[in-house]
C-alpha cells in the first residue's frame, strides 16, 4: 500500500508534465529531522512534504539533502491537497486561494533560497542547455518567449552533488524572478510545464499553477514510474474562490535564512 500522496504541480493545460511532489500526511514514523531527510534522499522527488499539522497547514519541506525554510511547488501542492487558506512552512504564514483551475500562495521574494538568474538570448539558446550547465550553484536559466505578453522559457538546475539534475518546475525561481522584472509572468519550465505569477503590494509576488493527484495515500500499488502523465485528468476541484492578494495577509518582516 502506498503511505504517501504524490501529486505533479505546475501541471500543462492539458495535465501533462508538472513537478511531483511527496506528501506526508502522517508523519509519525518520521519524528526528527534525520528520518525525515532519509525518506525524501530515498523517495529523491524535487521535494517531499511532512504535514505536521492538517488544520494549520504547519508544513516541514525537503529536497534530496536539505531541509528547506520555503519552497513553491510544494506549498501549492499542499494548499490544494489539504484545501487551506494558508500554508505555514518554516519561512512564516503563507496565505492560498483556489480559482477553479489554479492553485495560488502569496510570498516574499526574500524567503527564496538564493538563485543565479541567468538570461539567455532565445528560448532556443535555453533549450539547448546540458544538463546540468558547466558551474557551481543554482542556475535558473530564462529567455523571454514574448516579452511583450510577459511570457518565458526556463530551466532549473540546482548543481548539487547527490541531488536533482533538473528540477521540471521551480516556484522558488519563479518568484524571484519576477520580483526581478516587476511584472506578471506566464513561464514555461522543464519539458512543458506552466508557472503563472503576479507581484502584488509591498513586495508580495503570488505564484500559481495546476495541481494533478497522482496516487493518494491508501491505494495500492504506490505512484507510477511514469510520473502519472498520459490520459490522467487534473483531479476536479470544488472549493471556495478567494479574492487576489486578501487584505488580510500578514507576513514577516525579516528574512528566513536558507540553508
């Protein structure tokens, strides 16, 4: 029997691609830390999710070798799985809507772990990248498809040891660079996945994407080695649609360092 919830975020209009996310939702067995970057180094998704508390969205995010303070698709993952108006990682309170089609968290471009962005000349220059690009650090690599109507080509690559070549869709990144451009974006990233973002008041940018179930904890069998793409639907979505950007957003003040 499968013991988690796997989920593609940031999926294409029609489903397809997304980035999968593990997610917890008993995290008994995993009381510390060190269990917890156990499961999500053998598991060796972008990032896996431990919900420590279902009703609060309280939320503790790995990668294959870190634990993180703030990451995107994982809190937009687990907006839509457990259905909340906020997701409470590490970083601090991090509000959510639903439109119906889309899954949005409103956040700080400051509790993004740091990234190279790095601008390239055409999509096709992007596409043509190895992977991973020669050097050291996280590269998010960007090209504008139509500048005009604010849409881009990207690619991430964390340059780790041990870790994930390419992350298919990267929230994080997102963020920053749109907090960079100061404009909405419609970003394309990996083999075809959608990232939508909006900045809003007071440095606040909001990010959001589809959101696909892929195996839900219970069934059997465990996720499929194809990531859940092909003929599978975006999972139907009935929940209360909430105004852009709630007046009632509350955020810290200072910055979460990452690790």
């Amino acid at each position: 029997m499968n013991e988690l919830d796997v989920l593609q975020v940031f999926c294409a209009p029609d489903g397809g691609f997304g980035n999968a996310l593990a997610v917890v939702r008993d995290p008994r067995p995993y009381p510390d830390q060190a269990s917890r970057q156990a499961l999500a180094d053998e598991l060796g998704y972008s990032e896996t999710v431990f919900v420590d508390d279902p009703e609060r969205g309280v939320v503790d995010i790995y990668t294959p070798g870190a634990r993180l303070p703030f990451a995107g698709h994982p809190l937009v993952g687990a907006a839509w799985l457990l259905d909340l108006e906020a997701v409470n990682p590490p970083a601090g309170e991090v509000w959510a809507r639903n439109d119906g089609e889309f899954t949005w968290i409103t956040a700080r471009a400051e509790w993004a772990p740091p990234r190279t962005l790095e601008r390239y000349a055409s999509p096709a220059e992007v596409d043509a990248l190895p992977a991973p690009p020669p050097g050291e650090g996280w590269l998010y690599a960007w090209a504008w498809e139509d500048e005009a109507a604010g849409r881009v080509r990207a690619r991430g690559f964390p340059r780790r040891a041990g870790g994930v070549v390419e992350d298919e869709a990267t929230g994080a990144a997102a963020l920053l660079l749109t907090e960079r451009l100061g404009r909405a974006l419609n970003i394309t990233q990996g083999r075809g996945s959608q990232i939508l973002t909006a900045p809003g008041p007071d440095g606040i940018v909001e990010i959001g994407g589809r959101v696909r179930l892929v195996s839900a904890a219970g069934e059997a069998g465990g996720p499929r080695a194809d990531g859940g793409r092909g003929t599978a639907r975006i999972a139907p979505v009935e929940r209360l649609t909430r105004s852009r950007l709630p007046a009632a957003v509350t955020l810290p003040s200072t910055p979460v360092p990452a690790p």
